[in-house]
C-alpha cells in the first residue's frame, strides 16, 4: 500500500473556512498601502541564488541553512526566494525604476525558508513588504513606521510595541565592527559556538544572541551608538523627534541589529508578547547601500516586511467579526427551472451589486435542497419549479426570521431583492 501523500511539513493549506479571513487582512493592507500612494509590484517566486548571496549576506542562517536551493535543468543555481526585498531591487535595477526616481512600492506573497516548523515559523510563509527608493530623510523612515501603525489599527491590533534603532552609516557601522570584534575576541571562552562562527563573519548579530550565558558579556560590549558619525547621529535624532510629535511611542533597543546584512542607520521592529518566541510580527529599516551592492546606482532606500500568519493569529486572538455569508440559495426543481434558474442568477449578479448567490446544481428533492439552504448561512431562498417558470414567477423565503413566503413575479425580483438586502 502506498503511503498517504500529505502536503509538505512546514507548508499548510489555507481551508475555506480560513480563507475569509485571509481577504479581510489583504483589503485592510491593500487600501492602506494604497492610502498612502504605494503601487504593488509582483516579482517571481524563484531567482537566481546568487541574488540572495549578494544582498542578504553569505555568512547568515537564511543563506547558510535556509534556503530552497537547486540546479536547473541548464546547471543553473536557483533559489525559492526567501524574502522579498533583495527580489524588488533586482527589478527595480532590471527595469529602470530607479534612474532619477522616487518609487514606493509594495508586494505580498510566499517566502520559503527551511527552518524549524513551530507556531508562527513556517517553511512557506507569506509576507507584506514595502520599499522606498530615492528618498534619504528620516521623515520617509517615519511614514513607514506610521504606515505600520495604522495597520494595527485598522487591523484591530493592540499590545504591538514598537522597538527603534540606529547602525549608522556603512563607514561607521565598519569602524563600530572593528572594535566590537577586538572585544569579543579577547573574551572567546565565553562565546558559545554559534558566536564564535559568527566572530568573523556577521559579529553584530552576537549582540542579538538569546543565549543566558552570554547577557552579562554583551551588556558589557561596547555600545555602536558611541561611534556614530555626525550625520547618522542626527538622522537617529530627527526621526525620533517626529515620532514623538506625531505621537507614536517607542523604545530604543541597542541590541537590535536584525538579520541581514543590508541594513544601515534606521532599524525596527513591532513586537508582541502574545505569539510566544515568535514576537516579531513587522521588521525593517535603511539599505542605503543594497542597490549599488547589487549592480545599480547608489540609491537610498527604506523599507519593512511583516509576516501575514503571525499577524493572522492576532486577529484570531482578538475575533473579528466577518460577514461571509450567502445572501441568497436558488432551490432549482426541474429540468426548465435548471436553466432558467441560471439565467435568473446571473441576471442579479449583473444588478444587484455585490449580491452572493449560490445556485443548486447536481438535483436533489425539494426537502434536501432546503436543508441545503438553510446549512449555507443565507439569508433568503428563491424557490424555482417548472411551475413558476410558465408564469414567469419566484418564490421568497426568509430563512432566518419568520416572515411570510412570497410569491412574486420575476421581473419585480431586482426592486424587491434591493429592499429586502
């Protein structure tokens, strides 16, 4: 016997009585991202595996151990992209977005990392990321964390925290980095081994280290805020400044570093204690450097990303109301009501905007097909025999109140269906 072929672990299914809530929170961002004059961009799902060693950085877990990697039937290097940001330079560049031009833009799709599946952390994962191009002031770093503000709020959300920092410009995050390994170095017995590989390749995310052991070890490190430049430390302040008189509050959180190795100056993230380890539901910052690192001219850039189904289990946490509901069962008893039927529907679909009707197709007695009706959730039953066919009629039942059925003619049902929905 063959074994059961089951969907890949770490890649779920989205069942239809999941579905509905997916679209809410998908309207929700597209009309706030577009509120705010951002265009959506689709990219591919597979690049070129050398973009991602390029942009995220080769010594990171998401390059080192992540990644869905395979060669193609022409020998090339492949990649399931792993986030989305490294891909929207990529056509940025591709395309000339970027010559002489401001861009906003916007994507959502699947990401594919191949890590430990657990609450919150799938190996496809789907995400909302937004990028600015060509714009250099920290007053763009504050609309993206403004942007993100009124998604909680539009969503529903409360008890997201927002925690800022700043790694300077690249010259003074190197001179920082130069000195942070001096230190590190000098205190390799206390390193634990992930640490240690980190030491000469990605030596900041030390500081971001969960480890117990090593806390004592890192409060005691020297602070990158000390080795500033000018223009970083005032880009820091100014943003600061606007979010405090715009009223958002935040903590500046020294150890945070992020992931990737494109970021500079301005890093965030929104954070909840209400998804356990996985209490990151929206990250960002500056990438100042990632469209020259990648072949295009220098450009200043800005952006974040959040994880659709962390933010998906808030909002189950908090139950929004959705109104998927049917409005209308066609109960359909023989062969002329069948075609009649059809036409009727479309008829509605075409003048009363919005209208949800599901028609009853496959056959089935008077009784079933109301016991059918009343399960769908909808609110009215037409009722369409051979009957009311020769005389040009339809039946109106009210399945969730006590009203009257009615019997009308067909070509009052548009007025009367506007009335009664």
């Amino acid at each position: 016997m063959s074994a059961k072929i089951q969907s890949i672990r770490g890649m779920h299914d989205v069942l239809p009585d999941q579905s509905g809530l997916w679209q809410h929170f998908e309207k929700i961002i597209r009309d706030t991202v577009q509120a705010y004059g951002y265009r959506e961009i689709r990219m591919p799902i597979v690049e070129s595996t050398d973009l991602f060693c390029r942009s995220i950085g080769e010594v990171t877990d998401i390059v080192e151990k992540e990644m869905y990697t395979f060669q193609d039937r022409n020998s090339d290097s492949l990649t399931l992209r792993p986030e989305g940001t490294a891909s929207c330079v990529r056509a940025g560049i591709q395309h000339g977005l970027f010559h002489n031009q401001q861009q906003r833009l916007w994507y959502m799709g699947p990401m594919f990392r191949h890590e430990r599946p657990q609450k919150g952390r799938y190996r496809q994962f789907h995400q909302i990321g937004v990028e600015t191009f060509g714009i250099d002031g920290p007053d763009i770093d504050a609309e993206l964390i403004l942007m993100t503000a009124r998604f909680w709020k539009e969503l529903g959300l409360s008890n997201i925290h927002l925690e800022l920092n700043t790694l300077g410009s690249n010259e003074a995050r190197s001179a920082y980095r130069d000195v942070l390994v001096e230190y590190l170095s000098a205190h390799q017995n206390q390193l634990d081994e992930e640490s240690k590989r980190r030491l000469t390749g990605n030596p900041l995310r030390i500081l971001d280290s969960k480890n117990p052991q090593m806390q004592e070890l890192i409060e005691a490190a020297p602070k990158l805020m000390d080795y500033l430049d000018a223009e970083s430390q005032e880009h820091f302040d100014r943003l600061k400044q606007i979010l405090d008189e715009t009223g958002i509050e935040f903590r500046v959180n020294t150890r945070l570093v992020r992931g990737l190795d494109y970021y500079c100056k301005t890093v965030f993230e929104w954070v909840t204690d209400e998804l356990g380890a996985q209490g990151t539901v929206c990250a960002g910052g500056r990438y100042d450097g990632l469209v020259n690192q990648l072949g295009g001219k220098p450009t200043p850039a800005a952006g974040f990303a959040m994880g659709v189904e962390r933010l998906l289990s808030l909002m189950e946490n908090n139950e929004p109301e959705l109104n998927d509901d049917l409005d209308i069962f066609m109960v359909i008893q023989g062969e002329k009501a069948q075609i009649q039927g059809l036409l009727i529907a479309e008829r509605l679909r075409t003048e009363c905007v919005d209208v949800k009707i599901l028609v009853n197709c496959g056959g089935g007695s008077f009784k079933s097909q109301m016991k059918k009706a009343d399960k769908s959730g909808a609110r009215l039953a037409l009722i369409l025999g051979d009957n009311e066919v020769s005389t040009q009629s339809v039946a109106i039942k009210h399945l969730r109140s006590e009203c009257e059925q009615k019997l009308i003619r067909q070509n009052e049902l548009v007025d009367t269906l506007r009335e009664l929905l």
